[in-house]
C-alpha cells in the first residue's frame, strides 16, 4: 500500500442501503455497456464467430475463447451479458466460460496500467496467470457439457428495424432476465457486508492473510 496509495478519498462508512445504492450507481454503465453488446452481437456477430470458437478439444475451445476475452474491453458486470450473447450464437461452454472469466481479468486498459505500476516481467506474468485461471476454469466448469446452443438458422437479412427490435430483446428482455437475478444478488450481499468491513479493521489484517481473504 505504500507504493500503490489509493485514488480514493477515505470517507465515512455507508450503511447498507447507501452501499447498495452507490454498488449498483458504480455497476450500472458497464451492465447497460453489456446488454447493448449482447444484442448487438445476438443480431450482428458472424455465425464464422461460434464456428471459429469450435475446437476439436475443450482445452482448443477454451483457448480461443481466452484469447477473444483477454483483449475485451468488458469489466466483470459487462461480460456476464456478452456470455450469454456468445452461447446464443453457439459457442461452445468451455469457449464462452473462458471468455467470462479471462474478459474482466486483464483488458487493454489494464494493462497499459500494468505496465507502469508492475513493470513488464509482472505485467507478463499477470497475462499468463491470467490465461491459466481462466483455462482453468472453462475446463473444469464445462466438464461433461455437451450443451452447445445451436445457432440461429440464416436466412435473408431482415430490415434494420426488425433487427433493432430483435437486439433490444436479446439483450434488455432474454439476458437481462436471464444474469439481473445474479447481478442483484451479488449487488445485495456486498451491500450487507460493507457496513461490516470497515477500513480500520483493513488496516489491522496482515498482509498475506489479507490478500487470501480477498481472493
């Protein structure tokens, strides 16, 4: 903490009903972010996309789907749409689980913050723990899934009208019903427990404990 200050100004402790407010204020650009990019990849993504994601093993179709999250410029609340987006189109489940989880790991804008903060060996080795969770993941979540969502049949291209409507449902109606249930869920419980964690009592955990806590 001595070389990485906080950016945040320390203030009073919020109570849960202002935490829970002030989470889903924080979240709510990247969600809406998230649910626009789920429709529009539901009505504008190449059926090429799911088929390139298709490998002849798990451990292939996790691999390309890491290297499709890994650059995203999605956070952890934006890329839980865009999964759903990715299994609509077909996408395998270890592809689209890699996706979800190495999406919000690193990032172009993290990176480029990694690399002055860490240097280049860490912000390497970031990557590559990064892309080892996430395969990781994919792996162990995806085994024994077969269910691969078959694509939508192609036909003629509807009027862009009907498309609009069509991605406004995908992704404001179908996921939205699909990952809010999940999304307030988490929102609430880290809205319970902020009230309880105060930065004192941060202060006091040391620092191996703190960083297992965390993780």
């Amino acid at each position: 903490t001595e070389h990485h200050p906080s950016p945040l100004p320390s203030g009073p402790e919020l109570d849960s009903s202002q935490a829970f407010f002030a989470l889903t204020f924080e979240a709510g650009p990247a969600l809406l972010l998230g649910y626009v990019a789920a429709g529009a990849l539901h009505v504008l993504a190449p059926g090429s996309l799911a088929r390139w994601l298709r490998g002849r093993t798990r451990a292939g179709e996790a691999l390309r789907g890491a290297m499709v999250g890994l650059p995203a410029p999605v956070c952890s609340c934006g890329a839980l749409p865009v999964y759903e987006g990715l299994r609509a189109r077909g996408a395998p489940p270890a592809a689209a689980l890699a996706f979800l989880v190495a999406g919000p790991e690193i990032g172009v804008a993290a990176l480029l913050v990694s690399l002055p903060l860490l240097g280049g060996p860490l912000t390497a080795l970031r990557i590559v723990a990064a892309l080892v969770v996430a395969l990781a993941v994919a792996l162990w979540v995806s085994n024994g899934r077969g269910d691969v969502v078959p694509p939508a049949v192609s036909g003629p291209t509807p009027p862009l009208a009907a498309r609009l409507r069509e991605a406004w449902r995908f992704g404001f109606v179908e996921t939205f019903d699909h990952t809010a249930p999940w999304v307030l869920a988490g929102l609430g419980l880290a809205a319970l427990i902020e009230p309880l964690v105060s930065a004192d009592r941060l202060a006091q955990v040391p620092p191996v404990p703190a960083v297992l806590g965390a993780a």
